[in-house]
C-alpha cells in the first residue's frame, strides 16, 4: 500500500522492489511517493509562491499511470502547510506556479523545450533518464539491482535558488556539485 511506502522511505534511501512483483509495476508508486517526501527536505525561496495561500504544484509530464500514483500518495496532504495540486503538463503548458517539474522517460524529449521556459524560476526538475542531471535536472531517479536510487546535481538546486537538507544528500546514491554533508 501506499503508507507502507511511504514509511519505507521515511527509513530509507532506496527501496527495494518486490521479488514477486514486476519492477515496472512498482516504480511508479515508488517514485510518486519519493517525489512528495522530497519536498520536505527542500527549501524554496519565498518569492517562489505568490502569496500565503499558494499552493504546493507538482507539474507531470509523465503517463496518466503515473500522475494517477503521486494523486493518491499527496491526497489530503500537505506540504509546507499548503494545499498541494498536481498538473499534467504537456509541451506549451505554462509553468508559472509551479515548484516541482517531473519528466518521465518516456517524455525525455521535452526537456530542453521545458527547462529553456523555465529560466529563473525555483523549480525542482526531476528526471528519470541517463542523462537527467547532465541536461539539467536537479535528481535524477534510476533503477540499480531492482531498487529505486536517485542522484542529486548540487549545482543545479543552487542555480535555481533551492537549498537542499544534508539529509537528502545524505541518502542520495551521488551528489554532483560542491555541497558539505555534516
């Protein structure tokens, strides 16, 4: 279920997939709930939200499949005490408001289109393919001996004004960048 993922990840950096259970069919439920609790290991600058009542966006270019997952893992959440709203987004969609940006694979092709909108804005750009970090995503998830890693550009979180918790770097399987883990 999703709780018992959610808990997993609360002790874990990784999680091992299922034996018994097809690697695709547990990542999606896996990284939705790893998209949510990243964000309480990142702070974003103020000027990020509008005002007070803002929400929390996640911006999805990713299968219905997969925005059906993160629905059910931020449903009556929230996070930094805002309601949280999730959008697909598609290629000329306007970015404006949101904080998270989620690209699957499967919509790798987007990304330069996407992240050259988005300049100056202090977006956390998750990415799930081999050249994530290096085309300018700030984690990038993969799958090693059946478990669920991500990868963190330092950098990247700087340029876009996001300050990372050594937490997270702690967890991470790699951290690009100059960062001090205490």
């Amino acid at each position: 279920t999703i709780s018992a993922i959610l808990l997993a990840l609360i002790f874990s950096a990784t999680v091992t997939l299922a034996q018994d259970i097809p690697v695709r069919a547990m990542e999606y439920p896996i990284k939705a709930a790893f998209l949510y609790k990243f964000c309480f290991y990142i702070e974003w600058p103020p000027v990020a939200f509008a005002n007070v009542d803002s929400p929390f966006v996640f911006g999805i270019a990713a299968p219905d499949d997969f925005i059906a997952e993160l629905n059910a893992v931020v449903k009556d959440h929230m996070i930094k005490d805002r309601q949280v709203q999730v959008r697909k987004i598609n290629d000329d969609d306007d970015l404006a408001g949101i904080h998270v940006l989620f690209i699957a694979s499967s919509n790798q092709t987007q990304l330069p289109h996407l992240l050259s909108r988005t300049r100056g804005q202090s977006l956390l750009i998750v990415t799930e393919s081999e050249r994530g970090l290096d085309d300018g995503g700030t984690i990038n998830f993969s799958l090693k001996n059946k478990r669920v890693i991500f990868d963190v550009a330092f950098d990247t979180a700087n340029h876009r004004s996001l300050h990372l918790s050594a937490q997270l770097l702690k967890v991470a399987n790699s951290v690009r960048g100059e960062a001090t883990i205490q």
